[in-house]
C-alpha cells in the first residue's frame, strides 16, 4: 500500500482506466480514485473505451471518463482498476503498456500480477473497498461524489449484499459512505429501479433462451445479435440477466452467452460463468483465455453459436 501511495504522491499527471463493458465496480473505482486524486492535486485523465451504462450516468463526476486516448501520452503514471489483466481496458492496452509506471489495483483471484505495483486483494469484495482503503490512507476526504461511486461499486459487485464475496467490509464501508451523504434509495432506484421497455422485453427473450443441459447442472442463456436489434437495447442491458439462470435448482454452473451486439462479427462471443458455490469457475475461464473469480467469471471466444454451445454443454458433463 505505501510504495503505491508514494508512487501516487511522486506523480503529476495520472491516467486512470477500468474494464470495457464496465460494471458498477469499474465505474465506481474509476470515478473515486480519479476524484480523490484530482483533490489530492493531481491532474487525471479518466478514461474507459465503452460508453457508460444507462444506469450509471448518475454517477457525480461520470461526465469527466472520456471514451478516446489524449493525443500524445502526456501522463506518468497509469492506474489500471478492477482489471484481471491489462488486456482488459482494450484498444487503449498497447499504449498504457509503455507508460513509465503502471499501478494494477484489483481483487480478481485471477489477477495476472502485472505493473509495476499492485494491490491485489482477492479477499476485497470489489476493487471500490480497496480505492477506499487507499484514500483513507491518503487522508482524502470523501466528498459525497466519492462516496456514491464507491457504494455503488459495492453494491453492484455484492449483488445488493447477496454474493459470496459479501464481507464485513463491504457493510461498514456503505454505513459509511450513508454517512458522507449518499442517499441507498436514490442508488437504488437509479441503479435497480429505471430501465427502458426494451431491456425488460430483452429480459423476457433471454429467460425464454434458457436450456438446462441433460444432467441438469448447467444453464445456459443466449442472447443474440438479433434480439439487441429487435428491443434496441445493447451488451448493458444484459447486465444481471444471468443470475436468473444462476438461480434454477440444481444448476451448478449458469452460462451466458453473448454475441456481438452490432452484429458485424458473428463469430465474436462474450461468455458469462456463475457458479453456485461449488464449482471454481474463474478456473474454467481461465482455460477459454479469460479469468474473473470463484463465483463469477467470463472469457471472449470466436466460434459459431452452434459449436460454442457444444463447448458449454461439455462442461456439465464434469459436474
Ligand atoms: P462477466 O462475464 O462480464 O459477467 O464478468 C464476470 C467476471 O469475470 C468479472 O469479474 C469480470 O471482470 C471477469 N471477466 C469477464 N470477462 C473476462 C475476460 N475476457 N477476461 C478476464 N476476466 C473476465
Ligand atoms: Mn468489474
Ligand atoms: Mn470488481
């Protein structure tokens, strides 16, 4: 933690990115770190290559992520977040690669320990508790806008406090975050409580997708080009759809899968994992290329839909 917060202090100008297709935690890391480090005196450049949810566009201080790198790299140090690796920000990893000092700030299991520094914590129920340790640490104030991106990290990558990887930081550090002023019901109805008609007739589709494999054990959702186009909605709005498929009686293991919302490469899928407790599935992730946690994992994969739900059907067969 110290040699990261003194090669914090040391520099001027930050770069600070998450995940694409960002979840609450990365927005959430993202906008807190970045904010904290703004008051801290520094100059940040806050970026992430997807646009920002629907459902996090409340965020105080979400306007500054911006979506394309600054011209020439102008910065010294760059935070990479909630990242299992630096693949994941994207396009943008080949440039953040060559950056004089990178920080890798995250609580994947998976974690590929790259950078110059780390903070790695897989026992973190998400990377916003440890954006929050540091800034403690760094006698940062946490101003309401701070405080409601990190209790939406928390929240969002808790499940609402349901996960497995619900600890007692996670509800000392929301009754916290209550305290600087952060209103739940407000997060709650921005976050859980608004979505477009599309995503609930989307909802409908990938419920109707649903297929359990012969022993039972596996659930596989499918959501396709076709029907993001028929509810024009995107990849966000599939966000959460699989914990429904996670919640069947006696499925192990709950897959996902997700192809490419423009259509335009139809071999380029996004798989989800869920396990139920009993099965590693960043294990299984991991041999596909990707990586994530016990419970909750995901890799990229180019097949036809066809074969990749032989590949996923194949799994239950080891359950
Ligand atoms: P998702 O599949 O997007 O629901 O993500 C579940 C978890 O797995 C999250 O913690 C992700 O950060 C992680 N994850 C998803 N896709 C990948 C990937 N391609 N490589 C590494 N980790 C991933
Ligand atoms: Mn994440
Ligand atoms: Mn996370």
């Amino acid at each position: 933690m110290n040699t990261v917060i003194d090669r914090l202090i040391k520099s001027r100008t930050l770069f600070v990115a998450t995940h694409i297709n960002p979840d609450g935690d990365a927005i959430g890391s993202l906008i807190s770190l970045g904010l904290g480090l703004q008051q801290y005196g520094k100059r940040v450049y806050f970026y992430n290559e997807s646009p920002i949810p629907a459902v996090y566009r409340f965020l105080p201080g979400v306007e500054l992520v911006k979506q394309t790198l600054p011209p020439k790299r102008e910065w010294d140090t760059a935070v990479i977040l909630d990242c299992g690796d630096m693949e994941r920000i994207g396009e943008a990893a080949d440039q953040v690669h060559r950056s004089p000092q990178i920080i890798n700030i995250d609580h994947h299991v998976t974690n590929t320990g790259f950078g110059h520094y780390r903070l790695v914590d897989p026992t973190a129920c998400s990377s916003t508790e440890i954006v929050y340790r540091l800034l403690k640490q760094m006698h940062i104030d946490i101003d309401e806008a701070i405080a409601t991106s990190i209790y939406t990290g928390i929240l969002t990558d808790t499940g609402s406090f349901r996960f497995a990887n619900t600890n007692s930081a996670a509800y000392v550090i929301c009754a916290e975050m209550v305290q600087c002023g952060v209103d739940p019901y407000t997060v709650a109805q921005h976050v859980y409580g608004t979505y477009s008609l599309g995503r609930i007739k989307l909802l409908n589709m990938a419920l109707d997708s649903i297929e359990i494999s012969p022993n039972g054990k596996l659930s596989l959702m499918t959501v396709t080009h076709d029907m993001f186009a028929e509810t024009d909605t995107n990849p966000e709005d599939v966000d959460g759809m699989i914990n429904y498929a996670k919640r069947i009686e006696d499925v192990r293991v709950a897959a996902l899968i997700m192809e490419n919302a423009n259509g335009a490469d139809q071999k380029r899928f996004h798989v989800s994992l869920r396990s139920d407790g009993t099965v590693d599935v960043a294990e299984i992730a991991a041999s596909f290329g990707g990586g994530g946690h016990f419970n909750a994992a995901g890799f990229g994969v180019e097949s036809s839909l066809k074969d990749l739900k032989k590949t996923i059907n194949a799994i239950a067969e080891n359950l």
